[in-house]
C-alpha cells in the first residue's frame, strides 16, 4: 500500500475513533515527519518500511537536535500507525516494536507554595484595582487547575452544567473521551459560585462555558495558553514552567507528599495504567524519605 495513502487511511481512522483534535494535530506533525523522511529516501510503500528506516530516522532526529522524549514520542507515534496496519492486515508484524525507547532523563517541575502564593497575589491585585474580568478569570484558573488537577483541554470543554455543587463534583471527558467524575472541595465550589455571580454581573448572557475568552467565547487552546504565557512573563520564574500541566503535576506532588497511595493517586489523576503514577512516587522518593526523617514517630524517643 502507498505510504502517503496509508497514512491518510490512519488519520481517518483516528477521526473516526474520537481522536482528539490536539492528538490528531501532533498525529499529524509528529507522524507526517517521518512519512516525509520515507518518501525523501524513496520508501513509497507501508511493506517496504524496516526497523533499520525507523532507527535511521530517529538517529537523524536525535543529529537535528531531538530531546530522548521527544524521539520516543514520534517512536510512539510511528508504533500506532504501523500497528493499525497490522490490525488491517497490511501488514504481518509491526517492525517499530523492535526499536527501543531511549532513556529520558525524567524531570517534573512542580510549583512552590510561595510560587502559587505569588500568582494568585497578582491576580487579587489586579482584581482590587480592575475589577476585570482578565483577572477573575486567572485567578480561578489557577485555583481550579491547583485544586483537581484537571487537564488543559477538559478546563476549556468544562461547562456549568457539568458542576454538581451539591455533591462536590464536576464531569470531564478525559483522553478516552469517557465521562470520569473530579472531586472538588467546598473551599473550591465556594469560589466558583462567587466566579459565577461575578461572570453573571459582567456579561448580559452567562454562557455555557465557565472559562471564556473576554468577548464571551469559549476558550480555545491556544487563548488558554496566552493566559499562562504572559503570566509567565509576570512571575519571571527561573526554575519551573507556568503551565497547566505544572499546576497537574503540581496537583499529583500534593498527594503523594501527603502519603496518599499510590492506587488513590491513580484514580485521583485519573492515570489509566498504574505504571504512570508509580513514576510520579518513585521520582519524590527522596522528598518522601526527608519527610520521613523529619516526621518520624521514633524521633521523639530515647532509643
């Protein structure tokens, strides 16, 4: 079969399956990299691609400068496509399976309590002084993402209706596009209705979507991230990224440095396989054995 027909074939088949469009955007970019790679070096067909063509292109990522994560996102990429071959029966075996993951140096930045007290001092700041709805908005944005951990894309597709403020709830449709229930505290819902008075007073129509852009439009992803990108410039933090997906790492550090387990922290987050939250505990061991060392019961006794 072509390779550039095989390839749209697979993106349909992503479409098809619900595939969301920020998933189906990097399928796009991340996976058309490699079909262009193929067709510069005269591969036209799905059959003829080796294990040997995926090395030498991700070797040829790593000489353009690739990180080892972002290699082993495109090796992942390349895996499903020539996996959804094998399950059309264009293909016998996937070769890309053969092709080893390269070892990431694992980092997560998280925030400090006096980065988040900072951020949120900005907003209040500016809620005093503007009383607009730029600041209302940050300032909820940042307890919300702080308090459930949620992702980017389900912060933006959260309606009101989806808030169950009677039993300190709200509905999200996570990566697999299914229905999942997120805890909220009565310390959060509480801000959220005083966000909701204040969005009733300042629009004439209150939309649907909590989180809007200034003209009372649903956010998309790219507004949201202007958000944090000039919050970014503001707080000027050397060490940690201002992002949604900081205040979610940040979100999953809390819990297990409270000695929540590992099975909680996996359906607090959300993590469909274990495996992704046993990371996250293994890579505070150390912050969890200084804990340990500080808070010990034996420390109080004579031995």
């Amino acid at each position: 079969m072509l390779l550039k027909f095989a390839y749209q074939e697979f993106l349909e088949d992503r479409k098809f399956k619900n595939t969301t469009e920020v998933n189906l955007k990097n399928y796009k970019i991340l996976l058309g990299e490699f079909i262009n790679y193929c067709t510069d070096h005269e591969i036209q067909n799905v059959e003829d691609i080796s294990s040997n063509d995926v090395k030498r292109y991700l070797r040829y990522c790593k000489s353009k400068g690739n990180s080892a994560g972002t290699i082993n996102t495109k090796l992942q990429r390349i895996r499903a496509f020539l996996n959804y071959m094998v399950e059309e029966g264009i293909l016998n075996e996937n070769v890309a399976r053969v092709v080893k993951r390269l070892t990431e140096e694992v980092r997560i930045d998280v925030f400090t309590d006096e980065q988040i007290q900072q951020m949120l001092s900005y907003y209040r700041g500016l809620r005093r002084r503007e009383k607009s709805y730029f600041s209302y908005r940050g300032y909820m944005l940042i307890l919300t993402f702080l308090g459930t951990g949620i992702r980017r894309t389900e912060i933006i597709n959260l309606q009101w209706k989806d808030i169950d403020f009677n039993n300190l709830t709200i509905s999200v449709y996570g990566k697999s596009r299914k229905k999942q229930l997120v805890f909220i505290t009565e310390k959060l819902a509480k801000e959220l209705i005083m966000y909701r008075e204040f969005c009733e007073r300042h629009f004439n129509d209150l939309s649907d979507y909590v989180f809007v852009n200034r003209d009372n439009t649903q956010m998309t992803q790219n507004s949201i991230m202007l958000v944090f990108q000039n919050l970014q410039r503001k707080m000027n933090f050397k060490d940690v990224r201002v992002s949604p997906h900081t205040f979610r790492h940040t979100f999953c550090h809390r819990l297990a440095m409270s000695g929540m387990s590992a099975f909680a922290i996996q359906k607090m987050m959300r993590h469909e396989n274990i495996a992704v939250t046993m990371r996250y505990v293994a890579m505070w061991g150390n912050e969890l054995k200084e804990q340990n060392d500080k808070y010990n019961p034996l420390n109080k006794f004579e031995l």
